[in-house]
C-alpha cells in the first residue's frame, strides 16, 4: 500500500469545467442523511413486501428511488439528498452536462473505431453517462477505483490519457495505464472480481489510516456472482471503506435483471449489513449525492455503502452484440424518454445557462476530444510481439511462466513454419 500516489493535475485532457466536485459534507445534516441512507431501503422493502410475486416489481422500475432531476427537466426536491449538493453551481452542472456530452462522443468515435477496423472491441457506454461521471466526480484524486470494461466515463474523470484508454480495446497492451497514476485499476473482465480488489484496497487504506476510499465498479449481472458477495461480507466484517457502486443497466448481455434478481439489488446488501441506497442512475445530481454520502460515511469510519444506480444501456453488450435479439420492442424508446443528457440539457436551458453559444461551445469540445483520441488510437502500435504478453504477470523471473513463454514462441515458430 505504501506505493500509493495521489494523482494532482491530472485531467489536462479529460477535465470538464467543473473538475473535481468533491464531497463537501453538509454540517447540520450529517445525522439525518446517514438515516436517510437507510430510509431509502425501508422505502425499498415497504414496497416489495416477502413473499410478493416477481410480476409486483421488476427490478428496473423507477420506483422508490432518489432523483433530483426529473426527465422532464425539473429539480425535484429531496431532503435527505438536497443538503449534499448544495454548493453545486449551474456552472458545475455545466461542467457536468460537457463532462457527459464528452464522454458519449468518445464512446461513438470509439464504435466508430471498432466499425473501422482500429480496434477489436468496444464496450459501449452509451445512455450510462449520468451514473459514471456523477460518481466519478464526486472523487478525490486519492481515492481509487477498481472498475469493469464499460467504465470509461469513470476513466475519463480519473485523467486516462486518450491512446491508454483504447490500447486494451486494440489488443496493443496487456494493460492500459499506469493504475497509480491515475488512481484508478485497469478494466476487469472477469465478471465482479473487481470488488475483491477494491475491497483489500481499502482494507489497505484503513490500515494505513487513511481517509481515501475504494470504489468498485460492477453491473447487474455481476451482483450473481460469488466474488461481489464474498467481497460484501467482509467489506462488513471489516467496516472496509469502500463504495459497491452497481450499475444497474437492465442486462447482463442477453439476460434481463429480472431473471437474477427477484426483488431490488439495493435490498440485497442490508442484508450484509451495508447499508444501501437505490438512485436514478439517469440523474447525474442524485448520483452525485448518493456517492458523496457513502464517500463521507467511509472516510469517516462508517465502513462500506451500496448504491444501485438504475440505468440503462442503450447500446449492444459489446460492438460484437445485436441487442435486436433479445430487447423487447418498445423499451429503448422508454428509456430514451429519460436519456442522462437531454434532462440535465432541459434543467440548464430552463435557467438560461445553456444557450446555444454555450451548446455550441461543448459539442467543440467533445469533437476536439474525438479527434485528439482518434489520432491517439491509429498512432498505436498495431501488431506488438504476443510474447510481450508474459513480461508483465510478475515483477521478477519466474520458472513455470519461463517455461509456457517457450512453449508458446515454439508454438508460434511452428505456424511460421506451417505458412512457408
Ligand atoms: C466470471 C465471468 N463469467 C462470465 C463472463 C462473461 N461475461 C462477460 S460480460 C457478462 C455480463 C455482465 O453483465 P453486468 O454485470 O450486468 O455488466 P454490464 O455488461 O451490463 O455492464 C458476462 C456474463 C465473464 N467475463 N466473467
Ligand atoms: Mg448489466
């Protein structure tokens, strides 16, 4: 743990205006939005009652939750959550708004990447830009995040640097970045392992005594598997000081959340004994109150918090998928109606901050961004030597990997060979 390193100055490329909005713990409310965190799950189990059929509640639904911005555009007022997001400006929801804009634009030039050949895959954001820049921006640059694959908003408000963030995608490295120096782990694809890591990374910070959290990154899908239980119950045993951040996008590739998940995902981790709250993941402001709560309850020794941010993926699993398969008609027009972008567009319009010099302003600056990443993609190396895929596993020689290193140069010398 006494490699880590905060990360200043930083977010030359991937800053938005407003930066970092870092929790700024309300004075007077402390006590009522810790209770608050557990009122939202009361809500949650008042309207799911045991022993209630699946068809009472689909995991999807809207219900319950906490949002401060309504699709239509209108600031809803919430007590428990309002006090935490007092000091955010219209210029910081302008950043806000620029930071998603940006990162959605990323996300189509890297499809577009992925169409023409540049890269090899592409996990696509779209529709999950409220939930990731939200979080992410609620973070200190000390803090570390410990993400899966679609994560690149995320990314984005840690600093990535354009060419790190796509050489995963174009098989060009066995990583991506340097994760001290952004704070922030290289994608994993190993479906919830992640939360075991950033679980011993806070247990890491607790032991060094610092106030940095772990956040972990993880989808629906993810909160079946052994590893996100297993990391739950001793982030609790161990009051670890880290976020389980779920992004509930509806899916997990074909599957739809409601087949694994027969009553909210927030309700599972009370029963962890972490405390949970359910948001609109579609609501940047609720996002960013939500987190900046469960960041203020780890660095002051509350141990871990679960947020189920309810969102959507409007895209494909992957650039290899064709959701027309298996997405019931009419649902991406549902959730369309409550796209991230236009509501917190609508909110900034209605108070004259988002005119169009201003709209104008950010779309050249996410096309800027396109363009800088898109020079930064086709300036990779494209076909690296596979055996540079053993030099990184472990930091000193090592016998048994010698060994399947030569194993597989004869391998690769053999289909040379096949081929004259
Ligand atoms: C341990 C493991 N099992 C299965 C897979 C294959 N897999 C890749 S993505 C995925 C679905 C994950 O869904 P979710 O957690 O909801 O995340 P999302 O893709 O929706 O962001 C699966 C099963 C994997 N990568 N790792
Ligand atoms: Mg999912």
């Amino acid at each position: 743990m006494g490699n880590r390193r905060t990360v200043e100055g930083t977010f030359g490329n991937g800053a938005g205006c407003c930066g970092q909005l870092r929790s700024r713990r309300p004075q007077s409310t402390r006590e009522s939005c810790v209770s608050d965190v557990s009122t939202t799950h009361e809500h949650t189990r008042t309207s799911s009652p045991a022993g209630g059929s699946p068809e009472d509640l689909h995991p999807g639904q809207l219900e319950d939750i906490v949002q401060l911005i309504c699709p239509d555009g209108a600031r809803t007022a919430s007590p428990g959550f309002d006090p935490w997001v007092a000091d955010v400006t219209d210029e910081d929801l302008l950043g806000l708004y620029e930071d998603m804009i940006v990162v959605r634009r990323i996300d189509t030039e890297a499809t577009a990447l992925q169409r023409q050949g540049e890269l090899a895959l592409w996990a696509p954001l779209l529709g999950q830009e409220a939930a990731q820049i939200g979080s992410g921006r609620a973070l200190r640059s000390d803090d570390f995040v410990f993400s899966s694959y679609r994560e690149h908003g995320v990314a984005y408000t840690r600093g990535a640097r354009f060419g790190d963030l796509l050489s995963f995608w174009r098989g060009t490295t066995a990583s991506g970045w340097d994760p001290y120096s952004i704070g922030m782990a290289t994608p994993a694809v190993i479906i919830g392992a992640q939360t075991l890591h950033a679980t011993g990374y806070a247990l890491g910070c607790k032991h060094d005594g610092v106030d940095s959290v772990a956040v972990a990154y993880f989808g629906d899908g993810a909160t079946s598997q052994g590893d996100v239980n297993e990391a739950m119950v001793f982030a609790a045993s161990f009051q670890a000081p880290v976020i389980f951040f779920c992004q509930n996008n509806q899916w997990a590739i074909s599957e739809p959340v409601g087949l694994q998940a027969q009553r909210h995902i927030s309700d599972r981790a009370p029963g962890f004994g972490i405390p949970s709250m359910r948001v609109d993941g579609n609501d940047v402001l609720a996002v960013l109150a939500a987190t900046r709560i469960a960041l203020d309850r780890a660095r002051r020794g509350g141990g871990p918090t679960f947020i189920e941010a309810v969102t959507y993926r409007m895209g494909p699993h992957t650039t290899s998928d064709d959701p027309k398969r298996y997405r019931p008609t009419g649902e991406l027009d549902e959730w369309a109606a409550k796209d991230p972008i236009t509501r917190l567009g609508r909110l900034l319009e209605g108070r004259g901050v988002l005119t169009e010099d201003v709209a104008t302003r950010v779309q050249q600056k996410a096309d800027a961004v396109a363009y800088e990443m898109r020079a930064a993609c086709v300036a990779l190396e494209r076909h690296p030597d596979p055996l540079t895929v053993f030099d990184q596993v472990y930091s000193g020689p090592h016998s048994g990997l010698e060994r399947q290193k030569s194993q597989y140069a004869a391998y690769l010398a053999s289909l040379d060979g096949a081929q004259s």
